[in-house]
C-alpha cells in the first residue's frame, strides 16, 4: 500500500529547463512531489537525470500546448525557450507556447482550484524608456518584430493570468524574471553569459554584438529561485507582477572582459551586428519583492561566473553530458 501522503504536489512546465531543473530540485528538497512536464524544445533529459531516481519526481514529455489532465496543488508555468536564438527559431511555436500554454495551465489550475506561477519576464518592458524598471511601467514593445513572439506571447500570457484571477478567481503569481545565468544552462544556448563562457574556455572569439555599451543585469539561478519559491509562497492577495532580477548593472563589453579575465582566456572580443530591437538598457527595481518578501540577491556577478564557468570547463572536460 503506498504510504501517505502529505505534502504538496507541484506540477513544473518546462521543467527540464535551466531554471526549471534548479526549481525541481528546490521543491523535492522542501519534502514537495514534483511533476517535471517538457516538450525538450530548448533543453534535454539530461537536466534532471539525476532527479529520475528520486521517490518523488516524476518526468513526462508533454507540450503545454495541448490540454494536461494531473491532479496537482501548485503550477509553476516556466514553459517556454528563453534564448533569443531558441525563441526565434519558430516563432509561430514561441507565441503559441507562451499563449495556448497559458490557457491549458489556466484552464488546469482552474479545474484542480491550484495555485498557479507565470515565469514572465523583463522583456515585457521591451527596450524600456524609463529607468530602472518599475512594475508600473507599461513597455515600450515592437509588436511586429523578431522579439515580438516572445515578448507579445509573454504580455498576453499576463493578460490571461489576470483575466481568470479577476474572472474565475484564481490564486496567480506572476513574476517578470531578468537576465538569469548559472550552471545547466545548454552551452548552444545562445545567451550571453553562456555564449562568452563556452567561446573563452574554448580560446575562440568573444562575440559582441554592437558596440557593447547596452547593459543587462544578471542574477545567479540560486538568487533567483529563492525568490521565485518566496513569491509562490505569498498570501493569496499578492498576485504581482513582481520583477525578480539583481540591480547591479553592466554593459555587455564589461561582461566580455569580466569573463576573459576570470577564464585566463587569451581569447579577442570581437564585434558582430547588433540584433533588431536588441534592449539598450535592462535593470530592474526591486523595491516590491524586497517589500514583500525582504528578498535580495546575495551572488555578486564575478562570483556567480566563476561557478558558472567551473560547470562549464567540466562540461567541456568530458566529465559532464553536453547536450
Ligand atoms: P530554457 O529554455 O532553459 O527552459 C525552458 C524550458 O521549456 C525548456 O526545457 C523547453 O524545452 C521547455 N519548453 C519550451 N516550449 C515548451 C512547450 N511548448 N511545452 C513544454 N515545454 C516547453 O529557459 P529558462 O532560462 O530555464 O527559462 C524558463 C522560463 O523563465 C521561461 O518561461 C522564460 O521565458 C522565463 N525567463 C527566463 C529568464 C532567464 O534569464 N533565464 C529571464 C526571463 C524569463
Ligand atoms: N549578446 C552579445 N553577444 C552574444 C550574445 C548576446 O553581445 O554572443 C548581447 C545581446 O545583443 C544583448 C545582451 O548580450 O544585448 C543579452 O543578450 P541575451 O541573448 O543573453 O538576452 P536578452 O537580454 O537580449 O534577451
């Protein structure tokens, strides 16, 4: 007979991912049943091998796109490739997922009455024109460019979550993720901080696109899912938005030589064009989640790169799956 049981079950979209497989392992160390869901569009099983054997996780290839009938007591909807590259690479796909995925977890967590999380993201402020970002701000969004699948898929993502909190009463959250970087993100992943690393410790270039000077600021994967696991775990009167990101700002010319630095790499920086509709500057303000939950992140960037790069060189090593 199965002995019973009493904590939560938690249902994971997109949780073979690089932010999903840090969120799965979290959760089953809070004593949760985890339901890992992936379609493996940008990431592999690879991610969450080592979770496979554990009593209370479960691994199923599923596309949110399609309705899911799981009993389950929370949703954290993290579905959805994340990498410029990736996102780009279908677009169709990318809207779809961010869209036909939000109403089938929405219609989910209706019909089991679960709590439900949306990974949403900086990228709806699109190149922003205030600054920092503030939850208030509205955007300043392209709606027919090359980001648009995403960013556009993302927004009306929001919209859904709202509609059914205020319609069928849902219990939502919904936090706006910034740049997020650290160990299992996929070397092809297209992403800066993982770009640069994989390029220095193999000595080829470091590919900059533009002139270097538009900014980003980066949080290590551990800050981050302390923050995102905050957020689910508020009152049911706190929905959010809620940005979740580290303020400490840098241009991405910073962040090339940071990494050559900290690799001992003799590799050059040199420039590529700069992407349509590439944000000039990104920083989050983080007054809200500190606020609310007193959350900050604790990793400085030089720190949270020489992780990252350790996980890398290994990898690269041979002593780690690549893919
Ligand atoms: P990722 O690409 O590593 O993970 C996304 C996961 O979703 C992958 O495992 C992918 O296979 C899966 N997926 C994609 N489409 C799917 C579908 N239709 N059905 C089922 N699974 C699908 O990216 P990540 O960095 O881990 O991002 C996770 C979430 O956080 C995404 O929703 C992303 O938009 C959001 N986010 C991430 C960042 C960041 O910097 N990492 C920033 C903002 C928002
Ligand atoms: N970028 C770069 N070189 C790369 C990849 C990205 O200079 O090899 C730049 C990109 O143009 C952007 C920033 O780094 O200005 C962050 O890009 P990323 O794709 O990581 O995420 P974004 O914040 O643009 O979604």
């Amino acid at each position: 007979m199965p002995l019973p049981f009493t904590g939560k079950r938690v249902l994971v979209t997109g949780g073979a991912g690089f932010l999903g497989s840090h969120l799965c392992e979290q959760l089953l160390s809070r004593g949760n049943e985890v339901l890992c869901i992936d379609n493996f569009y940008s990431s592999t099983r690879r991610n969450v091998e080592h979770l496979l054997p554990h009593p209370r996780f479960e691994l199923m290839r599923h596309d949110v796109t399609f309705p899911l009938f799981v009993e389950v007591d929370e949703i954290f909807n993290l579905a959805c490739p994340a990498s410029p590259v990736h996102y780009q690479h279908d677009p169709v796909q990318t809207t779809k997922t961010s869209v036909h995925g939000a109403i089938n977890m929405l219609g989910l967590a209706k019909r089991v009455r679960a709590k439900i999380l949306q990974a949403s993201t900086s990228e709806v402020y699109g190149d922003p024109l205030i600054h920092p970002q503030v939850e208030s701000y509205w955007g300043n969004v392209n709606p027919i460019g090359l980001r648009s699948c995403y960013d556009e898929g993302k927004r009306c993502a929001e919209t859904l979550f709202f509609d059914y909190h205020r319609q069928h009463k849902l219990r939502i959250k919904v936090i706006r993720i910034f740049n997020t970087y650290g160990p299992r993100m996929h070397p092809d992943d297209g992403r800066v901080v993982s770009n640069f690393i994989v390029q220095a410790l193999r000595g080829g270039d470091l590919t900059l696109y533009g002139s270097g000077e538009q900014t980003r600021s980066f949080c290590y994967v551990s800050d981050l899912i302390t923050g995102m696991l905050g957020i689910m775990d508020t009152p049911d009167t706190f929905t959010g938005p809620v940005n979740l990101g580290n303020p400490t700002e840098f241009t991405m010319r910073q962040l090339a030589e940071l990494v050559v630095e900290l690799t001992g790499s003799a590799s050059r920086i040199v420039h590529h064009p700069l992407p349509s509709d590439d944000p000039k500057q990104r920083r989050p303000d983080i007054s809200l989640v500190r606020e609310t939950i007193g959350w900050e992140p604790t990793v400085a960037l030089r720190e949270g790169l020489q992780h990252t790069i350790a996980y890398f060189d290994t990898m690269l090593a041979g002593a780690l799956p690549s893919a």
